[in-house]
C-alpha cells in the first residue's frame, strides 16, 4: 500500500518540473496525512523540506500575518527548500480586527502573491475553501485529493521540530501547574496597588508585563497549540489534536524501546513542524518570564513563600479556586523536557531505525515523570489530566 501515495508523490514532481516555472501552488486535500505526502514530494524532488503551520503563523493583529509570511518565505528562500504551509485554511479564521471577510480575502491575495514570486513550488495543504478563494487560483498549479492516504508513508523525524515541542511541553506543564494564571493573577494586584513591591527589577517587570499583556499570547492561544501537538482539551475548537500522543507516550516511557522512541518521535516530529519560528519562541518567552518573576525573592515573600512552586499553590489556592499540586508537574515539566530532549539528540538514529545507546538520564527521567504522573493531583480537573 506505501506505493500508491509515492506514485502520487512521483506524478506531482513531474507535473511540477514539467510546467518549469517558479510561482507554483501545490493543493493538498488529504486531512491529517499532509505532512506525510509533502515529505514525500520533497524527498523525490531531492530537495529540504521548510514546513510551516499558518494556524501558528497567522496573527490576529493588523499586518503581522504579512510579516510573519514575509519571514517564512525569506527562510525558504535562503534555505532552498521546499515550502509547505499546513493548516492554510487558517487564513480565513481571523475575525478580530476590521471587516472579516475583506481582510481574510486580502490574506488570501498576499499568500498567493507571495507563491507567484517565490522561486519555487509552494505546497499548501487547504480545503476548497482555500481553493476557490478569489485570487489563489492564479498561483494554483496542481490539485491533490487524497482522502484515504494511507498512514504507513514514511515521515522524517525532525531534530528541530522536537526542539520546539520541548520548549512546548515545558510550557504546558507550567500551565497545567496554573503557573500562567498565577502570574497573571499576581500583574492585576500589582497593578491595583495590592502588591507590596518596592523599587527594583520585579517591579519594572511587572509594570512591563502588565503593559504588554495583550501582546502575549492568551490562555485560549497557547492551549490551542497544547491540543494540536499534544491533544489536550481546550483551545479552539477547530483545531485537528493530536489523539495519539498521549498512548504513544506512555508506551515510551514504560517500555523505553527504540520501536516505542521512533514512533513517538514521528508523531511529535509531524504536529511540530512550523512551531519552531514563532509558537515555541512565545511560549519559551513567556515561561521564562513567568519563572523569572515566580522566583523572585520580592514575591516569594509577599505570600509568604520559599520557592516559586509554593508561591502558584498559594496563589492559586487563595485566589483561584484551589491549587493543583505544582511541584507535581514541576517534576513532569523536568523530566518530560529530559525525555523529549532525548528523541531530539537521537533523532539520526531514529529515522535510520537504530537503536540508539543507552542513557541513564533517560531511565531516570522516565521514572520520575511516571511517578509524578501515579501521584495524583488534589483538586485537579480530571479532565486536564495528560495520558
């Protein structure tokens, strides 16, 4: 069955060679498998791969959509790879500033303008409502409907890809802990005055953070891309999760088998792509932040807290309807990290389906995050629960 989405993949290049002239707009039709035919494509086109996901690239402020596709298109450019933009339908989902329908138009109009100067084949991966939007049928070339594509297509494991994700799933656990509603809690009584924090570096922090509040991503943004990498619930509805993450996981962490690690790796290696430019860079932002101002002397001492952890507990606790064990997920936060760090570094070994060398810190970290997870979480939403 693995030949069918090649011969498709083969058809493609040759259509695409055939026609010889940069500008092209590749369509892809085939649900969550996308990724898999586009790696396809560019491996029989002997070229890299720079894939990207709009859903993470559009913004819902005026003119940075423009610039952060500017950037995406520069990187390929540079880099010689093929373009492939995931989730394109996204364009059509900004509804914040203006009037909609206009502006998605004119998303629509820049991409496909975008394509027809680009030196190269774009693959965009779309529905028909990205198809038959005015203005992106000048730069579509060739149309793919795969509905049924097979699941056994190879996929690459991406080193960078899983870098992002680690960045990602440290900043999940943090909110899971409620370290981000924590923070968010602490800016709005600093900022009514209830806070007692004389002059210094916490407190410039926290009048900038309040300032910049709306340029961060929200709670609904950053769980949105928790449920597309990591099929956690919330987040917008419309987003495809990743439903099999959390068995693949388990499975790693229990078995610890270079069978179970190469599976897991292509899994987070597809629902990565496109992450590392501009979510993964947020989200890292953001955490850091949030630890720099939790572990503050200053802070600690205005709740009457040791360390940080006590400190998203106690708040959490007084001001937001019950904490939920934060140095239960500080440990998962640690050793998850650990553990995707491991697929990334193996990452070679992996795709070549060798069995990487034994890592004490892997088996350590494994350990730690299955016994945090058999800890329990008093006064956790069940729901919220990971695997």
């Amino acid at each position: 069955m693995r030949e069918r989405p090649r011969k498709i993949a083969a058809e493609v290049v040759a259509s695409v060679r055939h026609r010889g002239h940069p500008g092209k707009a590749i369509l892809i039709r085939s649900g969550p498998r996308a990724a898999a035919i586009a790696s396809t494509i560019a491996r029989l086109s002997d070229r890299p791969l720079h894939r990207v996901d709009l859903a993470a690239v559009s913004s819902k402020y005026i003119g940075e959509t423009e610039k952060n596709l500017e950037i995406v298109f520069e990187k390929a450019r540079r880099s010689g790879a093929l373009l492939f933009l995931d989730e394109a339908d996204a364009l059509f989902a900004r509804s914040e500033v203006g009037d909609a329908h206009d502006r998605d138009a004119g998303l629509v109009t820049v991409l496909a303008t975008m394509i027809q100067r680009f030196d190269g084949a774009v693959i965009v991966a779309g529905s028909d409502l990205l198809a038959n939007a005015r203005g992106f049928r000048d730069a579509l070339r060739v149309e793919i409907d795969l509905p049924d594509l097979e699941q056994q297509t190879d996929v690459e494991i991406v080193r960078e890809n899983l870098q992002a994700i680690q960045a990602i799933y440290f900043a999940y656990m943090l909110e899971e802990s409620r370290a981000f509603a924590v923070v968010d809690r602490i800016v709005s009584l600093f900022a009514s005055g209830m806070l007692p924090i004389g002059a210094g570096a916490s407190r410039e922090w926290l009048a900038t953070t309040w300032l910049a509040h709306q340029a961060r991503l929200s709670e609904r943004e950053r769980r949105t891309v928790y449920s597309r990498v990591f099929g956690a619930p919330g987040g917008d509805p419309g987003v495809t999760p990743n439903r099999e993450f959390a068995q693949l996981w388990l499975r790693f962490v229990s078995a610890l088998s270079a069978s179970a690690g190469r599976d897991l790796a292509v899994n987070l290696s597809e629902h990565g792509y496109g992450m590392a430019l501009f979510v993964a860079r947020e989200l890292g932002a953001q955490a850091k932040g949030a630890i720099a101002l939790l572990s503050d002397p200053e802070v600690s001492a205005a709740f009457g807290a040791r360390e940080m952890w006590q400190v998203i507990d106690q708040v959490a606790a007084n001001y937001l309807g019950g904490a939920r064990n934060a140095h239960r997920y500080a440990a998962m936060a640690r050793s998850g990290s650990t553990i995707i760090d491991w697929l990334a570094r193996n990452a070679d070994a992996l795709n070549k389906r060798h069995a990487p060398a034994g890592d004490a810190g892997l088996t350590e970290a494994s350990e730690q995050w299955l016994a945090a997870k058999g800890a329990g979480d008093t006064g956790c939403d069940p729901e919220h629960e990971l695997g």
